[in-house]
C-alpha cells in the first residue's frame, strides 16, 4: 500500500491538468467541482461529456480515471489514463497514475516503467521519483531506490523520504550512506525531528557505532514509544552503557 499521500495528489494532478483551456471549460470546471464535493456521480458524467466536445484531448480522460480511482475502480482508472497516455505520451500525471495503480497491484515491473516515463516527462515530478524509489526498493534494486529517493528529497524534502532513503542505503550494504543522508537531513531541514533522530540511532547501532547511538539515545525522551523500540533495536548489537 502506498503512503496516503500519494493518493490525495490525484486532486492536485486534476487541478494542475486543468490550467490549460480546454474546448468546453465549463465542463471541466463542473466535474472538478464536483470532484471536489465528493460528487463522483456528478463528475464522472461531466468529465464524460467533455470528452465527446475534446476527443482528441487526453485531460478530460484524465479526469475520468481520476474519478474511477476515487471509486476504487483500479481496472477502469487504469483504461482512462491508458487512453489519455495514448493521446499524449509525455502526460506525466497519467503515467505516474497508472504507476500507482499497478504498484498497488504489485505490477512491479510495470510500476516501475509508468513511473520512469513520469519521470521522463516531467523531471520535476517529486511524487514520481518519490514512488520509482519504493518500486524500485521492492524489485530490490537499491542503487535505483537510492538515486530515485535522492531526486525526490532534492526536489521537496521530507523525513518520510529521508527514511526511505536511509532504508535503502542499508539494504544495499551501506550503513554510511544511509547515516550521511539522515545527519545531513537534520543539519539542512529537519533539526528537531524526532523521527529522524530516532532513524539515526538505529542505523548507528545497526553499524554497530555503540558510542554514537547511545549519544543519540540519551537526548532523547526515553518514555516515547519510537524511542523505547529503537533502544531495544540497538541493544541487539550494544550493549547498555556502563551506569556512572
């Protein structure tokens, strides 16, 4: 399953892709709203009649799979935003799309492929480097997830995507990688997260640098329960501290 955030981006795709005219704007306008509300009924047909007054335009194709998605109809969403790609290969929002669809599916391969002409076409597309790199750390390609992950956290940092990083340095046998990318997040964005100080104190532990991880530890609040797990995690390869 994908993080949620994913999926609450199928609102701002449909809200970007709709900045550009289209023949008939008052039907877009009519199903966005209607997206909006909750309608999906009400959008579904107006996206539908938009794409009788465009049909040479993949947006209003878009729309519909964005509205099958929220219907939790994966197979018809993935048809619509098929189409739309038909008619406009470098339409990155489709392709990161159906990316997710067949990610959740656990089309891997194809998720991966969906997520890389994203990628392709919109350089700039977070979301989609952010999703190539848990593709690519399930199919256990961790140079991959690593460069995918990197891309995303260039383009908008965030300790969820820090520890995804740092997750797939350690998978890929580089414990050192994975504690620059989370000292390096804190230094830069993230001075009081807690999450990451807590990531560090495992990947310090996991390394087996006692000393460091204790350090960590001990400035954090020991009754938070991520704090409790991750020294239980660390006294698996340290041992506690001598007590002064």
């Amino acid at each position: 399953m994908l993080p949620l955030r994913s999926v609450s981006l199928l609102l701002i795709a449909v809200a970007r892709a709709a900045a550009a005219p289209l023949p008939d704007d008052a039907l877009v306008d009519e199903g966005t709203k209607k997206l909006h509300s909750g309608d999906l009924d009400g959008a579904l047909a107006a996206f539908m009649r938009a794409e009788k007054a465009a049909p040479k335009d993949p947006r209003p194709l878009f729309y519909r799979g964005a509205v099958l998605a929220h219907r939790h109809d994966p197979a018809g969403a993935a048809k619509a935003y098929r189409a739309a790609i038909a008619l406009d290969g470098k339409f990155a929002d489709a392709h990161l799309e159906l990316g997710t669809i067949l990610l959740d599916q656990n089309k891997l391969d194809d998720a991966a492929a969906s997520f890389k002409a994203a990628t392709d076409a919109r350089p700039d597309l977070e979301q989609a480097w952010f999703n190539l790199g848990l593709v690519e750390g399930q199919r256990k390609k961790y140079d991959a997830a690593v460069a995918a992950f990197k891309r995303a956290n260039a383009l908008k940092p965030s300790v969820e995507t820090t520890g995804y990083l740092a997750t797939a340095h350690r998978k890929k046998g580089d414990p050192a990688g994975a504690e620059a990318a989370i000292r390096d997040a804190i230094a830069k964005n993230f001075p009081k997260s807690l999450a990451l100080q807590v990531e560090l104190a495992r990947t310090l532990g996991a390394a087996k640098k006692c000393a460091d991880a204790d350090a960590v530890l001990a400035r954090l609040p020991p009754a938070h329960d991520s704090v409790r797990a991750a020294t239980k995690e660390v006294r698996t390869t340290c041992p506690a501290p001598a007590k002064r």
